[in-house]
C-alpha cells in the first residue's frame, strides 16, 4: 500500500487534538486528523457536555423539591427522564456539530475515521475504515488519544451488565436503585445527579473518606451534602464480586470495614477511575516509552522518547482535565509558530467538581502546605456567613484561601460553594497577577456577589 506524506498528523479529534490539527493546517501544514470513533472527544460526547447538561436538569428537580424554603408551594412534578435525555442529546449533537463543522471549514486539514497504529516512530496505519485505509507518514506526530474507563478484575465482572461513566448515558429509565462502585470526581457526580432524579443510590467508596486528595474539611461538607440528600456511602470498602440475581438485578459483594455484606441493585456504575487508551497504538513498534499504568512518557514540552512525537491530554498523565488538555495543545502550538519550546512545567492546575455544591480548586491545599513545610495562614469563611448564599439559601459548604505569611501572597484556594468554581476562578487570577491577599481584601467587588465575599474571607487574617 503507497504511503501518503503529510506535515503533521493528529491522532484524536479530543480537546487537544482538535484545536491542534486546525491549527497546523492553518499555518500551513498539511495534516491529517485521525478519529477511531466520533468528533469532540470524551468532554463533548461522553462527559462535560452530557453531564453537566443532566446535572442542570437534577437541580431544577432539587430545588422544586425544597421551593417551599422560598415561599413558592410546588404541590407535586414529575421527573421526565425521556424530555431530559433529549435535551442532553440535543445539546451534545449541537456541540459535535460545530466541531464537525471547524473541521470540514478548515483548508488543508484531512480527517480520516479509523484505527491508529504505528508500524515505526514516524509511520501510521489506519485500520478499520474499508476503502480509507492507508499508511501515513509526517515529521510531527501528536497522540490525543484520550482515556476509557478502567475496568479491574472483580470476579463476576464479565458476566453482569455494569454501566461505565460512557454508557450511563444510554439509560432510557431512571434507575431504581443505582450502586456507584468508586467516589472520585464522575462517582460522586453521578451518585447525586440519579439521586435527585428519583434513584436510590448506594457510593462505595475503597478509602477511609471521600475526597482523599482534599483537606478533611472538604471531605466533611461534601459528606454532609450527601448524608442530607440521603445518599448511602460506604467508605473503607471494597467491591469484591458481582453476580446476577433474577428479574434483571445485580448482588454485589462488598467488604464494609472488614465485614462482608451484599448489595441488591438495579443498576451498577463502575468509576473506578479511567486508564490511557493506548493498548491498541502499537507502541512496542516504536521508540516511545509508556509507564506501568500505561501513560505515554513525555518530557516538560510533551515530547515523547522519539523526536517529533509529542502526548497531549489525559493520555500522557498527570491531571485528567478537559482544560489541561487543552492548555497541552496551546503550549505546542505556541512552540511550533516561534520555534521556542514552551514548558508545561509549574502551570496552575485548576479544577472544579459538578457536584452540588460545586468544589473548585486552585494551587496548594493545607495538607500540601503542611507536607512542603510552607509558613502559611488559611483564611477560611463558611457560606452561611455570605450574603449572597443566605439569599439564595445556597449556605452549604466554605471558601478557603492558603497565604504566604511572608508575602502574603495567595498559595491555593478551595471554595465548596454555589458557583465555587466561577469564585474559585477569581482568586486563581490574583495568584496569576501576584496579588496579595489584603489586595483583595480592600478591593471593591459589587453587592451582593458570592465574589464580594472575598473581602470578609481575608478579614480573618488581620491580626
């Protein structure tokens, strides 16, 4: 089969690859954008766009619930789960659409559905696509392959039908009792979002608290959100077998802090975490080296061991955010347009949890701070002593800012909170400008934001 030579081929049309390839191909690279599946990636198809469109939907049904805290009597509503799929769906078509749509705009630039898989560093098969087959070559390669959900070996596995973070989304019903094995960020998410549309939903959870990475104080409020909701959590415990038990259920066995007990469901979501998708690269035929979780190795300008191949998103490691991927794929582009390397190295690492309320989070922790052995004060306000959260009777949760004590200069914030990311994302600009916090706590916010609030939350650290 005749090669073809491009300028550069992207592998994955995700949030890194995407951008990428259209802007090669605008500066005037030929480039080849291979796609085994569909446009948009993991975030528009299988999980900001869906997820966070269905999240809305339980809200609404949340705050229906509890509308006579605002003097307005709902007497009953109905949660129809058919309309709430078709907006989703809605929703992620037109976003798809318009990726679609860049990509077939953008002179210069091939898409091409199929399978990936190098046969040499600089060489690429694409399988599976019938008369499009064909081997390709370029210069510069970029590997955006993204992750899937990992799926571990529990007897029982392979013979009960489990849902993933990706087939959640094909439900036609709500379910009646939903066990969600696994309580990080898509667990924790999706445990509130089917509560709140009517599920029983039972976490379990391995460690001894949700949200091990996070202070303990995060970990107490959003525990008391799912206490409130009626969410059942098992922490320190462990899945370990599943099997089917008539009329379409599924028996999971669990270890519950060193006693076994069983579990009836209707459904089982596994959220055990997500693994790098690249078994099925072909690496081995080639000089780029991946760790033992199977993360392609890259360097702090994201290139792999063989020169002119370079890792973007959740495939390489490190943190597994739409927006990290995206920043991947920026820092390259940069690099190529001026010849000058651009590293990743000590990038902030914002983030935010879906859940209600929302945990947004930039730079260190107070556990990290103790760890570095950093001299720092924390400023700390709960959101029942906000103004705008007692109007909105949105006062679960806090905001919480880390300082030098030196140069008072903002080391990291948590803000668990209604619209903790949006606040949470103010305070990640002033580390960006290098603000100190009494800066911010005399700066002028307008009455009655969340944001004003700032103010109150560093007035603690004046002595």
């Amino acid at each position: 089969m005749r090669m073809r030579k491009f300028d550069a081929i992207v592998i994955g049309a995700g949030q890194a690859g995407m951008p990428m390839a259209k802007k090669l191909a605008r500066a005037g690279k030929k480039t080849l954008l291979i796609e085994k599946r569909r446009i948009g990636g993991t975030c528009i198809n299988d999980g900001c766009t869906p997820t966070k469109t269905m999240i809305a939907s339980a809200r609404m049904a949340y705050l229906a619930g509890k509308s006579d805290n605002y003097g307005i009597t709902i007497p009953s509503f109905e949660v129809n789960f058919d309309r709430i799929r078709a907006r989703t769906g809605a929703i992620t078509d037109r976003f798809r659409a318009s990726a679609e749509d860049g990509i077939e705009e953008t002179p210069g630039l091939t898409l091409l559905y199929g399978t990936a898989v190098f046969t040499a560093d600089h060489i690429i098969e694409v399988r599976n696509t019938g008369s499009q087959a064909g081997v390709f070559t370029a210069e510069l390669i970029f590997i955006n392959t993204g992750a899937k959900p990992l799926l571990p070996e529990i007897p029982g596995l392979r013979t009960v039908n489990y849902l993933t973070s990706e087939t959640i989304l094909d439900l036609d019903e709500v379910p009646a009792h939903l066990v969600v094995a696994g309580g990080g960020y898509i667990g924790l998410e999706y445990a509130q979002l089917f509560k709140r549309l009517g599920a029983k939903v039972t976490l379990i959870e391995q460690g001894d608290r949700l949200l091990p990475q996070e202070d303990a104080d995060a970990c107490a409020v959003i525990s008391d959100v799912f206490k409130n909701e009626k969410i059942n959590v098992l922490t320190d415990a462990e899945v370990v077998e599943m099997r089917n038990y008539g009329n379409n259920r599924i028996q999971v066995a669990v270890s519950h802090q060193g006693k076994q007990r069983s579990i009836t469901c209707s459904h089982l979501l596994l959220a055990f975490g997500r693994e790098p998708q690249t078994r099925d690269l072909g690496l081995e035929s080639t000089g780029i080296k991946r760790n033992e979780k199977g993360h392609i190795l890259v360097d702090e300008f994201l290139e792999t061991h063989v020169p002119g191949v370079f890792a973007l998103g959740d495939v390489k490691g490190g943190p597994a955010f739409t927006h990290i991927a995206y920043n991947d794929h920026y820092q390259l582009m940069q690099g190529i347009l001026t010849g000058k390397k651009q590293s990743v190295r000590g990038r902030m690492v914002p983030y935010c949890m879906f859940t209600d309320p929302q945990l947004g989070r930039v730079g260190i922790n107070e556990m990290e701070a103790i760890d570095a052995g950093i001299d720092y004060q924390c400023a700390k306000l709960p959101m029942a002593s906000v103004a705008r959260a007692i109007e909105t009777d949105d006062t679960q949760g806090f905001m919480k800012a880390i300082v030098d004590r030196k140069t008072k200069k903002i080391l990291g914030a948590c803000i668990i909170g209604e619209s903790g990311g949006e606040v949470m994302t103010m305070l990640q600009l002033a580390m960006m400008g290098g603000l100190t916090w009494e800066e911010i706590r005399y700066a002028t916010f307008a009455h009655p934001l969340y944001a004003e609030s700032l103010n109150n939350l560093f007035m603690s650290l004046e002595s």
